[in-house]
C-alpha cells in the first residue's frame, strides 16, 4: 500500500550529514548523472537508494515509533 510519507520520520532514512564521506560521492555522482538538478538529501537503507526529495509517496514508509515517556521523566 503507498502512504504519503516524509523521509525523515522513517526508520530507513540516513541523512547525508551522517553518511560517511566516501558513501556522500558515490551518491552525489550518482543523483548528478541519473537525477540532474536535484540535491542529495540522504540515503534510504530499505531500497539502497539517494534520496532527492523528503515528502512524496512511498510503499516502504515505516514511522519511527515515538516512546512513552512517564511525567516523571519530564520533571526533574
């Protein structure tokens, strides 16, 4: 099923600062020849793929889950 989606809530998304610097240049001349004119955004682990864009649909889409944190944690 494809939802609309945002890369960097999922738990597949690897932003470009954390990449290593070789990884960054493989991709950046990757997104230069099959994607010319847009901007590496990151990496996507679930299909080995750059990512060009944050907000689009996507079938792989998988939220990060949000922990439960007890008041305690808040105060003190």
């Amino acid at each position: 099923m494809v939802v609309k989606a945002d890369c960097r809530k999922c738990i597949y998304f690897v932003p470009v600062e954390e990449l290593s610097e070789e990884s960054r240049i493989v991709l950046e001349r990757w997104v230069e020849r099959n994607r010319p004119g847009e901007k590496l955004l990151g990496f996507c682990r679930r299909f080995r793929r750059p990512v060009t864009y944050y907000v689009g649909q996507c079938h792989g889409y998988r939220p990060r889950e949000l922990k439960q944190l007890k008041l305690d944690d808040y105060v003190r």
